[in-house]
C-alpha cells in the first residue's frame, strides 16, 4: 500500500509542478465568434509525465531507494514486534503461576512496549515522508531547471505535462518533447 500511495505521490507533485498555476493566452474575439490566441508567435509543447516516469532514469532510482528504505523500515518494525511476540508469549507461558506484582510489572512492560513500537514507527515514517518531499523537490528541480535551458533554445511560451488522465483531448505530436526531455535529463544524470 505504501509503495502505491508513494508513487502517487511522487506522480502528483510532479503534476504540481509542471502545472503551477499558467496563465492563458489572451484571445482575441472575432466577430463569427471564433477565436485566436493574441500573437502570432504563441507556441506550446508537451511531455508524457508517464513516460517521463517510465525511461528517466533518475526518477527510477528515487522510486527504489524509497522502497529499499520502506523496506527497512517494515523490517524494523516487523522485528519489534517479533521481540515483542516472543515476550509477550512468555508471560502467557507462566500465565498463573505469576504473583500479582510480576503480572503488574508484565502490564506494564506491555504498555511501554506498545508505546515504544508506535513512538518508533511515527519516527520511521515522518523520516521516510520527509525524505520522499526532498526527492520530489529535488526531481521537480532537475526539470524546472532542464526545461529553463531548453526552452532558450525553442522559445516556447508554455511546456505541459500530459498524462492519460489530462484534460489534453488531441495531440500533435510535433510538439511532443517527451525525447528530448528524457534525453537531456537522463544525459544530466549520467554527468553527476
């Protein structure tokens, strides 16, 4: 479920990113009621966050060194509880034959073990949640960054995300730069 709901996540701020907040382009309204954006020059690109996801090679290695981490966090905890188990079977082993204070002692030994466990694990996931914004902050740079220098070059006035669920009805390809973002980025990767 974590690995589900972080991949979301990541996919979601990448969204964020790339959509935050664009202004229209002003329109001029004809008088048969059609439109056409203001300037002659208005140019706009796209790239498939999915394939994006998919080939850029950075991004697969944030997504598998948030799930080695949830994995040793589950391990962790899993242990704990392991420990936990083994004592906890014990006190039922001795079951009545212990004295009052022992049984006590026992409840509250449980107790703390309880509290320990949730202590540990709200630690454990605010350090992996913390770490997975810092990934997502660090991918969003790395295109912001990307696409600041590429679009010198190509001079567009807006680059969109587009994914299978967008609001994005029809496509021309021709001005699909999923490639050259992948490229650039994966060849920036290889750098570092």
């Amino acid at each position: 479920m974590v690995p589900g709901l972080l991949a979301l996540l990541l996919t979601g701020v990448l969204f964020y990113v790339i959509y935050h907040k664009p202004q229209p382009a002003p329109v001029v309204v004809y008088g048969s009621g059609g439109t056409q954006a203001a300037g002659s020059n208005f140019r706009m690109a796209y790239f498939n966050i999915d394939t994006l996801e998919a080939r850029y090679q950075y991004f697969k290695d944030v997504l598998d060194q948030v799930k080695g981490k949830e994995n040793a966090m589950n391990a962790e905890l899993s242990g704990m509880e392991k420990n936990y188990q083994k004592k906890i079977t014990e006190w039922q082993k001795k079951g009545n034959t212990m004295s009052q204070a022992e049984s006590q002692e026992a409840q509250q030994e449980y107790a703390q073990m309880q509290q320990n466990y949730q202590m540990r694990k709200q630690t454990l996931q605010e350090s992996l949640l913390k770490n997975n914004e810092d990934m997502k902050a660090d991918i969003r740079k790395r295109i912001d960054d990307f696409l600041k220098e590429y679009n010198k070059v190509k001079g567009y006035n807006y680059i969109i995300s587009d994914e299978a669920n967008s609001f994005i009805y029809i496509r021309d390809t021709a001005y699909n730069i999923t490639d050259d973002l992948i490229n650039g980025l994966n060849a920036a990767y290889k750098k570092k």
